[in-house]
C-alpha cells in the first residue's frame, strides 16, 4: 500500500490514461481545417469555411502572422483574430479557434477578453490555441520582444495562469512579465467549464511539460514525427501527473498539410522525404497511411492545413474518401 503522499501521483497517472483513451479516441480522431491568412483575401476564407462548414468537419481554424511565414515580407496577411470573429457569424456548428495565437503579440489579460469576446460571438465554440511564438522577423518589424527560447516558455506560462485566472472570474497575479491586480472578468465565457485551451509547441524541456501542468491540449509542430508525438505524450503525461491534477490533457492534434490527392501514388512529397512528417500527398491509401501512422502514436485530432490558393476540390475529396476510414476505429 503506497504512503498516501505517493498515491496522488498514482492515480493522476491512471487518469491520465483514462483521458487519452476519450471518447474521440475510442470513436475515431476528429478532424478540422486550418486556413492559413497569408496571401489571400477575405472572400477567400469565407468561402474556404462555408465549404469547411457543408462537409461536417469538426473544427476550423486560422493562423497568426503578422507577416506571412515563409514568403516574401511585403506579402499581405490578415490579422487572426479579427478574422476568426468574422468567420464565427458564417459558421454555425463547427468550433472554431486560431492556431496557435502567438502569445508573444498581445498582452494576456486583452487576449482573455478577446476570447471570450469571439466565444459569445460563436455561441460558445472557441477553443483557445496559445504557442510562445518563433518568428523572430515578426518581432523585430513592430517592436514585439523576442527573448530567448526559455523566456517565452516563461510568458506563455503566465500567461495561461493568467487567462485561467480570469476565466475563473478575476485575480490577481504578481509575475515577472504580467500582472493583475484584483482584476475583475465579465461577462463569463459561454463555453463551459470554460474554452479548451490548446498550446502547441515541440520543445521537449519547456513547452511540452508545460501542457502536462496546464493545458487541455497539445498541437504538435509541424516537423514533429509519429516517433516524436509519442515521446512527447508520455512527457506530457509525466508532467501532468507529477503536477498532481486530477485530469491530463485529452486533445493530442497535429497538423498535417494537404497538397493534393490523386489516383497516382507518390514516392514523397515533392520527392523529399524529409516532408513526410507533415504533408499529405498521393492517394488516399498513403494519405491515410500517414495519418495512421500518428493515431498509432497517441494523437486523435487532425488539423488538415489548406496551402494558399485554397484547394477546396482536394478539401472535398479528401472528406469523402479519407475521413471515413477513420471513424470508429482505435489505434492500429
């Protein structure tokens, strides 16, 4: 019989494995889309997400630049959150969110009230991504402090502590970068308990235990590999038990960028091997080879990312001959 000082840790591991066996991954992952704002124009994304919407997808999402990444700098590039406000009154059902919002950019007490600003706009559909931000020309062309890969760990994690306080109603908090002072929050989110919030990230030492404390979810970098995503959901997992919360971090996502698909079978995409990690190309049996290969490894939420013009031809074909592949089933 463990000491009742051990147990604890003990049984947050157990529902630890409870929440990653959820009732997505039990039925199968879901499925969204991401439109990157870059380079197109506002009836473009709309467009983008009435189609989102008509074929079912579970969530839909936007980017956050302020200058398009990769690209020419003097490329257009809508703002997010703006955007996603918009988008909210075209999209009835599905949730909606950016992925990731670069904390680095605004102050966290304004990005809490402009949360729950788009959750009552949605009708209580938000789900909130966060990431510390990596774009060190973005910060250098308005003014943003960068800092140090370990000091943006550092804001992103005052930064939940304070959305989360306000989101409890209004706190305060004495930190190295942010503060409160008993700040009061209303109107309360529609959503309850309260938004999911989402961090994405890769690092292995700072931002991916983080989420094991913190988060509801993690949305794994672009050129995360399958033997990666599961690496980083036991150290998720660790942190979240040593942290001794009693529920760890259900929503397990990836991105993974669809090029095209063809009744032709590709090698690679683009002949690089190095791209498999991320992009979806060739027939829908590699397609959903790929994907496989990344529920096997722990994740149960896909986020299909529409390159710049939007394909939506390739969106439709692949909700109709790929997503269904996956529904009800469990890793392979």
């Amino acid at each position: 019989m463990p000491k009742r000082n051990e147990s604890r840790p003990i049984l947050t591991a157990l529902l630890c494995l409870v929440a990653a066996a959820s009732p997505a991954s039990a039925e199968g992952p879901s499925f969204g889309v991401l439109t990157p704002l870059d380079r197109t124009a506002w009836s473009d994304v709309r467009s983008a997400w009435k189609e989102i919407e008509s074929l079912g997808f579970a969530s839909a999402w936007v980017n956050d630049h302020l200058l398009p990444a990769p690209g020419p700098e003097t490329d257009p590039h809508l703002e997010a959150w703006t955007t996603l406000a918009a988008l909210c009154a075209i999209t009835p059902r599905v949730e909606v969110g950016v992925l990731v919002s670069g904390n680095t950019y605004r102050n966290p007490a304004l990005l809490a009230k402009m949360a729950t600003t788009v959750d009552h706009v949605s009708g209580g559909r938000l789900a909130l991504g966060l990431g510390a931000a990596w774009f060190r020309r973005e910060h250098e062309a308005y003014g943003f402090v960068f800092g140090s890969a370990r000091e943006r760990a550092r804001r992103l994690q005052e930064s939940l502590e304070v959305i989360t306080r306000l989101w409890s109603g209004g706190d305060s908090f004495d930190g190295t970068y942010y503060s409160l002072d008993d700040a009061p929050f209303a109107p309360p989110n529609l959503r309850t308990p309260r938004p999911p919030v989402i961090v994405g990230g890769q690092g292995k030492q700072w931002i991916v235990p983080l989420v094991g404390r913190l988060a509801d979810g993690w949305n794994a970098a672009p050129n995360v590999t399958a033997d990666g995503f599961r690496e980083r959901v036991e150290i998720i997992r660790d942190a979240c038990a040593a942290s001794g919360r009693t529920e760890c971090p259900s929503r397990l996502s990836k991105v993974l960028q669809l090029r095209s698909i063809s009744d032709e079978p590709t090698t690679a995409p683009d002949g690089d091997p190095k791209k498999t990690n991320w992009i979806l190309q060739g027939t829908p049996d590699q397609i959903t080879a790929r994907i496989q290969s990344f529920v096997d490894a722990g994740a149960n939420e896909f986020i299909v990312m529409l390159p710049v013009p939007y394909d939506l031809a390739a969106l439709r074909r692949f909700a109709t001959e790929v997503v269904p592949r996956f529904a009800h089933t469990t890793k392979g």
